[in-house]
C-alpha cells in the first residue's frame, strides 16, 4: 500500500496516511520516553518488537471477539490499520498494585488486587495524563455513558483473555493501557497498541520485568527484556 504523507508523530509511533481512504500506515519507532517525555532514550529493536507483539494480540484477540484497528502487518516495524478516531482517553487495567497506583494508595508494588481494577486518564502530554473519572468524562464530553460502559467491559474482556495466554508463557500481566477509537460508524475499536511499552509484564516466577520499568528505573538489559517478552508471547505454552 503507498504512503502518502505523515499525519502525525508521537513518542513511539508515526501515522501515515495510504492511498486507501480508510486505511493508515504506522511505523513503530525504536524511541524511547518515560515519565511524560523528560527521560528520552533508544531501545535497539523496540519498534519491530512491539509492532510484531502487537499484530500477534490483535489477532489473538480477533479470534476470540475482540475487534480491533489492526489489518496487516507489512514489515517488522509497520502495520496497516482500519482509520479510526482516537478516543482521548487512557483505559488501564490493573490486576496487581504497581507503578502510579502503588504511588497514589501506597500499596506494596507487587500486592495482588482483590479484583481487576479499570482506571481512566485524559490523553493529554501538557496535563501529563490526569486520571479522571466517570463524571469528568461525561461532564468534558470525552464519551457517553454507553462508550464508558462499552470500554470498561472490553478492557476486562482483554484482560482475561492476555492474562490466561500469558500466564501460559511464564509471564504475570500486571497492569496495562489500551486505546480505543472510532469508526465513522460509532463502533468502537481497541487500538494503537499492546506491547512491553505499554504493559507491566513480570517473569511469573522471579518476577523479573520484561518491559519498560526497565528504562523507567534504569534496571539494565533493557533490548533483552523486551526480546525475552516477545520469544515468550510468540513461543506461547512453555
Ligand atoms: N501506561 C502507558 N502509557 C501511559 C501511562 C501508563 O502505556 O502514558 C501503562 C504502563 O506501562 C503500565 C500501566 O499503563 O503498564 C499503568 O501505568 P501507571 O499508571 O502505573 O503509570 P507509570 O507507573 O507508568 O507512571
């Protein structure tokens, strides 16, 4: 499919417009930032890696009722997806205290949550992505009450469904952000992407990080944890 131009650069990835009307190109890119683009960095292989884990989630998730933006994936660093307007709005969901939420509540990083808990933040890089809730989004007018309800349910719905496949792998899914977007239609589609940049994935064993706490917290073995999370998600049953 040719690309035309450059819609839009962000911290991980560039959207390009196609020759097809609803399509886009994105290009995985191998920078990298953390805490709200202060610490800035390259992880050799990033970007193949998590374009690769990502069009194998979308099509796990297909073939289990989970639709998504995903299309093809036409080289190690891109894919083609359905063009879908982004909701503006961070749905994490957290199966085990970690990272912000550990900060906020001072729960012990590693404390099992008595059930799956689904937050929301305001995507926004000059806010710094302000959790919010069910009233903010209604007041702002972000979604109605049926896309909130929607999107709670499918974040849980995926995370069964990668919880189960990982922990098949030997990997512990802590805690993870989706996006949605929107088709010209309304319906809403999982999108952007589901990689070791944008879950917290923990050797369910040793606990060692296999994603990106390893450049947050300058843990080392950065490019070898995100290959071993691949390996494992692409190995499936150990
Ligand atoms: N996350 C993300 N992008 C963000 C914020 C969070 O992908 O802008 C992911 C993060 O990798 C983790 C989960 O969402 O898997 C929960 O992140 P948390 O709120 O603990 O924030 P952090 O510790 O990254 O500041």
């Amino acid at each position: 499919m040719n690309v035309k131009e450059l819609l839009y650069e962000g911290k991980a990835k560039k959207v390009f417009i196609t020759e097809q009307k609803d399509r886009y190109l994105i290009r995985y890119k191998d920078d990298a930032t953390a805490f709200n683009g202060e610490k800035k960095g390259t992880i050799d292989g990033k970007g193949a890696i998590n374009n690769t884990m990502s069009a194998y989630f979308f099509q796990l998730l297909e073939s289990r009722g989970i639709e998504s933006h995903f299309v093809e994936q036409v080289s190690p660093t891109e894919m083609i997806v359905k063009r879908v307007e982004i909701i503006p709005l961070e749905v994490i969901v957290r199966n085990i205290a970690a990272g912000s939420l550990s900060k906020r509540l001072g729960v012990a990083e590693g404390t099992s949550l008595k059930l799956p808990v689904v937050e929301f933040s305001y995507k926004s890089d000059e806010l710094g992505d302000p959790l919010i809730n069910d009233d903010h989004i209604l007041a702002l007018g972000l979604a109605s009450e049926e896309e909130i309800t929607i999107l709670k349910k499918k974040a849980l719905q995926i995370n069964e469904i990668l919880s189960e496949y990982l922990e098949q792998s030997g990997i512990t899914l802590v805690d993870f952000k989706l996006e949605f977007g929107k088709l010209d239609n309304g319906d809403i589609l999982l999108s952007d992407e589901i990689s070791p940049d944008t879950c917290r994935f923990w050797d369910s064993t040793t606990k060692e990080r296999m994603d990106k706490d390893r450049f947050r917290r300058d843990l080392g073995n950065i490019e070898e944890g995100y290959k071993k999370a691949l390996e494992r998600v692409l190995g499936g049953e150990r």
